[in-house]
C-alpha cells in the first residue's frame, strides 16, 4: 500500500494520463455493451428440459421451437372481406420473411382463438431457437409496424423472444433513466455533506469512471460467455453506489489531513494508507459476496457475478489511484468555490449529539438489542413462505409491448400456446405400429384429460380437427389439406430412428410460476397410469414451463450453498480485520437478518395494496427466483462497508487503551456522519430504480433501498452498540493458539 500510496501522489498526472487512456478506449465498448446482453436464462446442463431440447433437434429435426405469437386486428371499419384479406396479406407477407420456418393459425393446434372481430386472427410463427432469433424476431416487429402504417391494422407481437427482447430493451432504458435520476439528487446531497462543489463532484466522477470500465469489462465478457441483461443493473447500482461512498471516506479524510496542516501530497497519501486500507477491504467484503453468484453451475447467474466483481474491482482501483491522484492536485481548491464552504474536517470530526446517542443505547442494552432484534426477526419471519418462480411477461409492467400482447392472447383462450409442454417417449425397440400405436393413443388421451390441458398436437387428432386444421391452412393460403396435415403430424410425432414418440400438450392458458407447480406433476401421473408404448426409460417433459421451472429450483436451490459460502469467507476476512470470533458471528447474523428482511419487505409490497402506487403491477403470486439471490450477494457485500467503517473504529479506539464502552461510542460520534451521509447516497441510487419498468429490477431497487434504511439506521446506530455494549470484553476475545497463527493487519480510516 505504501508503493502505491507513493506513485500515485507523486506522479499524480502520469496516473491520471494512463486511466484517460483507458477510459477512452473502454468507452466506445462500454456505449456497445448494453447491446451485447442477454435476458434469456438459457439452458441448464444435464436438466431434463435440456435433453427433451436436444432430442427434438436431433431425432425430430426440429430447427425452430420459438414460436411468436401475433395478434392481427383489422382496422375499424373495414368490411369482413377486407379484413379477411388483410389477415391472409399479413400471413402471406410473414412467410416471406427471413427466419420464419412456418406461419400457422392457431386453429391449426386444435386452439380457438375466440376471435370475434371479422378478420381477427391470433398467428404462430416460428423462428429459430438460438442462432438468428434476435434478427429474425426484429424483422417481424419492422414488418408488422409497416403493416400497421399502410394497412390500418393493429399487430400485438409477444412470445418468448418477444419478452426477453423487451426484458433487454427496457432494463437497459430503466438503468439510464435511474442515472439521469439519481445524479442530481446525489450531488445535491454531496453539496450539502462537503459544502463545497469540487469536493462533491469527485464522487459522482469516480462513480462514473468504475461505471464505464466495468461496462467496457461486460462487453469483452460476452465474448468469453452470454451475460444477463440484469448485470448492467447491477453494474450501475454497484458503480454509483459504492464508488460514491467509497470516495465520500478518501475526501472527507483528505479534507481532515489538510485541516491538520498537511500538504496535499501528504494529505492524499495518509488518505491512501487510512480510508483507502478500509476502501480496499470493504471493496473485498463485496467481491466475496458477489463472487457468491459463481457458485450456482448456472452462466445466466455467473455472468450477474462475474459483472459485480469487476464493478467492485474498478471502483476500488478508481479510489485509491484516480481519486487521491485528483486529490494531490487539486489541493486547497478541492473546498472551492468557498461560498459554500464548511469547515473541512467537520464530516469526520466526533459528533457530541451521536456520542450522547450511543451511551443512551449502551445504557438500555437488553431493551434495544430487544426490540431492534424482534423488529428484524417479524419483518424477516415470512421469508421461509415466499414462493419463487421464474416471473415471465409478468415480471414487465403493463405497457410495453409483449406483455400487453400477452394480456390479449389470454383473451382470446390461446396463452397456452407459450406454455406448450413436450413430451417424448424413448422406446425400449423402434416403434412397432401394430404393437404400440393403442397404447400410443391411450397415453395421449389420458394426458389429454388432466384438467387444464386445452389440446394435443399428436397423430390421434381426429377428423374434425383435421378438417378444421385443412380450412384454416386454405383460408390464409398455407395450400395444406387434411392428408397433408396429418403426414406433417405423423413427420413431428415419430422420430427419424424410430425409437422416440413424441406430443405437445398445450394448457387452457398461460402458466405464472405457481401454476407450472401444479400441472407439472399431473401431466406426468397421467404418463405412467395406464398402458404405455413398451419404454426404455421415465417418459421425458420438456418445454418452456419445464425449463423456467428447473431454472426457479435451481436458482433456489443453490441460496443454501451460497450463503454459506458468503459467511464462511466473510468470517474469515473479518476474523483476520479484527482478530475476534464475536465480532464476525455478530455481523453476519445482522446482516443477514437485514437481508432477509428486505426480501420480506419486498414480497409484501408486490403482493399488497401499496404495490400499484409504487409501479407493481399485479403480480403473479411468486417472486422472482433471482431476486433473494441478488438482494443477498449485493447488500450483504454492501452493508460490510459500515460494519468495517464502525467497527474499526472501535477496535482502533480499543488498540489505543480505551475501554469497550467508550471506544464504541467514540466509533459511533466519528462514523455516524459518514454512514448516514453515504446511506442517504445509497438510498438514492437504489430508490431510482423502483420507477423502472422491469420488475425485477424494480424490486432489486425497493429491496436495497429498504437494507440500506434498516442497515444505516436500525442496525449500525442501534443494535451494533448495543450487542457490543453486552458482549463486552468479550468482542475481542480470540483463542491463543489462533492469535499466534494470524497475520497481523493494519485497518484505519
């Protein structure tokens, strides 16, 4: 640290030439990555939906399994024969189209529209399933808002590459939006903590700086690997968040050096070696958690991580070397212009009001421990009853494009069509017709009749529907008749060996996360009840309710795994900061009561009254499967910057003779400023995020913005000193042995 501490105040202009090189170099990349990202949460590797997808390319030939669905309006006032022109127009002009393997009604898969306008129509188009989707998905949305222009007709385009397309499009509108937000509110705030306008703009330029390096880092990461739409969110949150907070600590002790006579050269390298050390370790305490993102085998989830680790990583090199370089130039003029100048040490300076307020606490110790305690213990208790699930076109608020689409193919009793369930049979020997065509039949019935299941695409539709199939195909110029229906039937149902069957089971309506809980399980009862072709293996389910189901439960189901991950390499991160076991064990149960907390909070809110008045549409009845993961690695990382500003001080006043009580609360009247100036920060840049239009990141939003309240205020100036006031001598306590085994570490700011 002190080879750094020296280059940088003494070559202050080389260090800021070389970032002026980077960053004019990573900004061209970082304006491209927003582009580059993805909301598609993939496949996941060895799971059941996965082998379902790969059998059907593979044995069935099946190329395009990403179906767009397309509602057709016709003008007002148009006749039924114009409209009914202008839909086999639109259909004729779809097949035409780049990407699009094949146009069908949806009267074809034995699904009626329920369409009453004349000319009214709900389409199916395919398009490829990875490769080409994009393209092929924005060629439809330009061709159908040509239509819309020269014809007078309305087209709803939604579908599963639909709403990921709009998940990636608005996430990245909202994460702008909440900048263009936040930055003026946060320098408002800064003006206000410095008292001077270059001090607080250092901040904001050094939220900015580990902003579009870290965005510029994304870009070359979706080269190595594809990177969710939601790490831009995270990126900016992270960026500004701690990046201001981080430098709020450099500035104000740069400013309390110079107060103290130092030059500015000696004032940025004692900030460099004092807040800069807790910048470094509190920057490690969020890299640890957001390296917890790693541990689920999940790229969607990794990509989130690998993002956040970066982010932390250029906002600390920001800190400790663009910061105090700017520091040790600047010198005195960092307090212009003086109009509005305070005194310059009074951020860290001791507070007697806060003092006052920490030997009241230390004096009721029990009560506040107490009530604090049971306050995050109720708000936390519901968290174990929170159902999560992958949150589809519900987790989009109403408005945009795919969502209300989705809202009119409900209407019309064709949703089910984006939650087709595909179901394989692998066959112990190739298919015999004489042999296994009754029991072929009698499987799909018997899966046909479980309650909420609207159809089959199998080779047993009967005449009727064939007939049904053939009218539509002729009426919007498909040229298939009945024969030609069923031999393409007959292509989808039987693989190309002869040893897998195959059928599409289509739901009564579009399935939120709960509700693929309960059919999943029906459909597959039904499967095995009765007589079965003679099977190899269990029959396969797959489709998308399948693989959002699988990705849920195995985003859940890595939380465990994560979070002691989290607290084992916390622990020890701590353990060697303060050389206690208390200490650790105090702070991670805080913590993550705060968090679990939050996440409670979070959950009452969509599913309560006050959801509507802050943008939450009506949810789904789940929370999204993401969102306790991310609210955990972020906020659990982010809280530990007050635990190690506070908690240091502490230990710092006890290195210095001080008995416990009095070291705490001379922590408390030094810290309380900062934290509650940098929470007030925080709280900004998350709140931003709760007027955008993705609900995940809205949530993320309210979550963290909710655990930076109770961390900042409940937590850090309440139950901290009063748990340390109780344990006493004993916060210090560590075993001999472990003593002389640990390095000793210097923390200070």
């Amino acid at each position: 640290m002190h080879r750094l501490a020296d280059w940088v105040t003494q070559a202050p202009k080389q260090v800021l030439i070389l970032w002026a090189v980077l960053l004019a170099l990573a900004a061209p990349l970082a304006w491209q990555a927003p582009g580059r990202l993805s909301a598609s949460i993939g496949e996941l590797p060895n799971a059941e939906s996965t082998q379902v997808t790969a059998l059907l390319r593979g044995e069935f030939g099946e190329q395009a399994l990403n179906p767009v669905l397309l509602v057709f309006k016709p003008g007002p006032q148009v006749s039924t024969q114009a409209a009914e022109q202008a839909a086999a127009d639109y259909r004729a002009g779809l097949l035409d189209l780049p990407g699009v393997s094949a146009v069908r009604s949806s009267r074809e898969v034995s699904v009626s529209s329920g369409a009453t306008a004349p000319g009214a129509e709900l389409l199916v188009a395919q398009i490829p399933l990875y490769e080409g989707a994009d393209t092929a998905l924005a060629t439809i949305r330009e061709y159908s808002a040509r239509f819309e222009r020269e014809r007078g007709a309305q087209v709803g385009v939604t579908g599963s590459q639909a709403i990921a397309d709009d998940f990636t499009r608005y996430a990245e509108t909202d994460t702008k939006r909440s900048e263009m937000t936040a930055l003026p509110l946060i320098a408002g705030v800064l003006l206000l903590v410095f008292g001077a306008l270059v001090a607080s703009g250092l901040p904001i330029l050094v939220g900015l700086v580990s902003i579009t390096a870290s965005m510029a880092l994304l870009y070359l990461l979706t080269g190595v690997m594809e990177v969710a739409t939601f790490a831009q969110s995270v990126v900016t949150m992270l960026g500004l968040g701690a990046g201001i907070d981080y430098a709020l600590l450099m500035v104000s002790r740069f400013r309390e050096e110079l107060g103290r006579g130092q030059s500015s050269a000696g004032a940025a390298h004692t900030a460099l070696l004092t807040a800069g050390r807790s910048v470094v370790w509190s920057g490690t305490t969020v890299m640890i958690a957001m390296a917890g993102l790693l541990v689920p085998p999940i790229t969607f989830v990794q990509s989130i991580g690998v993002g956040g680790v970066l982010t932390v990583l250029m906002t600390v090199l920001a800190s400790v070397t663009v910061l105090p370089a700017l520091l040790t130039l600047l010198g005195e003029r960092v307090n212009s212009p003086r109009r509005w100048a305070l005194r310059p040490g009074r951020l860290a300076e001791p507070s007697p009001g806060w003092q006052r307020w920490a030997w009241a606490v230390m004096h009721r110790p029990w009560r506040w421990t107490l009530l604090g305690g049971g306050f995050l213990l109720l708000l936390a208790w519901p968290a174990t009853q929170i159902q999560t699930g992958y949150g589809g076109a519900w987790g989009l608020s109403p408005g945009i494009e795919s969502r209300d689409a989705l809202e009119d193919v409900r209407e019309l009793g064709a949703g089910g069509l984006l939650s087709q369930f595909e179901v394989i049979l692998p066959l112990a020997r190739p298919y015999d017709p004489a042999q296994d065509a009754e029991s072929f039949r009698q499987t799909v019935e018997r899966v046909a009749g479980v309650p909420g299941v609207q159809a089959t695409i199998s080779p047993f539709l009967s005449a009727a529907d064939l007939q049904a199939a053939a009218q539509a195909n002729g009426a919007q110029g498909g040229g298939l008749d009945g024969l030609g229906t069923a031999i393409e039937l007959n292509r989808r149902s039987f693989s190309q060996s002869g040893e897998f069957l195959r059928f599409t089971v289509i739901p009564d309506r579009y399935l939120n996360a709960s509700e693929i809980d309960l059919l999943e399980p029906q459909l597959r009862a039904a499967l095995t009840s009765g007589p079965t072709p003679s099977l190899g293996s269990p029959p396969l389910l797959g489709g998308a309710p399948v693989g959002e189901r699988e990705f849920s439960h195995a985003v859940t189901g890595t939380l465990p795994s994560v979070m002691l991950s989290v607290f084992a390499a916390t622990f020890v991160l701590l353990l060697l900061a303060f050389r206690s076991l208390v200490v650790p064990v105090k702070s991670i149960v805080l913590n993550g009561l705060t968090v679990a907390a939050a996440t409670c909070v979070v959950a009452a809110v969509q599913s309560g009254p006050l959801g509507p008045v802050l943008g939450f549409p009506p949810g789904s009845g789940v929370m999204d499967a993401m969102l306790p993961l991310l609210l955990f690695t972020v906020m659990f990382g982010l809280s530990m910057d007050y635990e190690i500003f506070l908690i240091s001080r502490v230990y710092e006043g006890v290195q210095a003779g001080l008995d416990n009580d009095e070291a705490v609360a001379q922590a408390l009247s030094r810290t309380a400023r900062i934290i509650t100036s940098a929470a007030l920060i925080m709280l900004i840049v998350f709140a931003a995020f709760i007027a955008g239009r993705v609900v995940l990141t809205k949530s993320i939003g309210l979550g963290l913005a909710t655990a930076v309240l109770l961390d900042a205020t409940l937590v850090r100036l309440a139950l901290v000193p009063a748990v340390l006031r109780l344990a006493g001598r004993w916060n210090w306590w560590l075993p001999p042995w472990l003593e002389r085994w640990l390095p000793r570490l210097d923390l200070r700011h």
